[in-house]
C-alpha cells in the first residue's frame, strides 16, 4: 500500500477549491485567447497562450486532489462549478462579454450552490 502524507488544510479545503478554480478560469481565459488569436484554427495549438492554459491546468488539478481528499463526490465534485462563475465574470472583465439579467442570477445560483456543497 502506498502512504500519501497528509495535506494541510487551507481552511478545511476550502483555499484548494478557490486556489483550483481560480487557475482553471485563468486556463479557460488563456485557451480562449490563444484560440482567438489563431483564428480558431488547429494552429491553436501552437499558440503559447494555450500551452500556458495547459500549465495551469494542470496546476489546478493538482489542487483540485487536496480539496477532494476526504470530501464525498458528491459534495465535492459539483463545487467545481465556481470556475464556470469565475470564467463567465471574467469574461465579462477581459474580453467584454455581456451577460443578460437571467445569466446574472444564474451566476448567483451557482454560487449559493457552491457554497452550500463546499460547507458540508
């Protein structure tokens, strides 16, 4: 059996969740860039921006593992929908997208929700 050494707990968890979805929204925010700027065409992939995008990727799965270390999956894995909030208010900021009054409460749906999971 392998021993894995405990992770320290940033607020129970909850600094992981934040920590990892920040840098997926940050990735999701490269990629789309990256894409743009390629034109939407295969040659996407030669864009640094989204090689950075992988990077940070990666980054956040790694601190996603802490925030499910001793979390049911079913609590867990939903709260990973505060990176769709963080992405779609970003967005907003970076690249101008606008947002209709129902995506808004929809956005505060999500992150009600996500607070209520990342509690239990």
């Amino acid at each position: 059996m392998i021993t894995v050494p405990s992770w320290p707990t940033l607020g129970e968890g909850l600094g992981f969740l934040l920590a990892s979805s920040a840098l997926g929204a940050a990735g999701h925010l490269l990629a789309k860039a990256g894409v743009e700027r390629a034109g939407g065409s295969p040659a996407a992939l030669l864009e640094p921006a989204v090689w950075a995008a992988g990077v940070l990727y990666a980054g956040s799965f790694v601190l996603w593992l802490g925030f499910l270390r001793g979390r049911p999956a079913s609590a867990a894995v939903p709260c990973a929908a505060l990176a769709y909030a963080l992405v779609a208010l970003a967005g907003r900021i970076v690249f101008g997208d606008k947002l209709a009054p129902a995506q808004w409460a929809g956005l505060g749906l999500v992150l009600a929700g996500v607070w209520l999971l990342a509690r239990g």
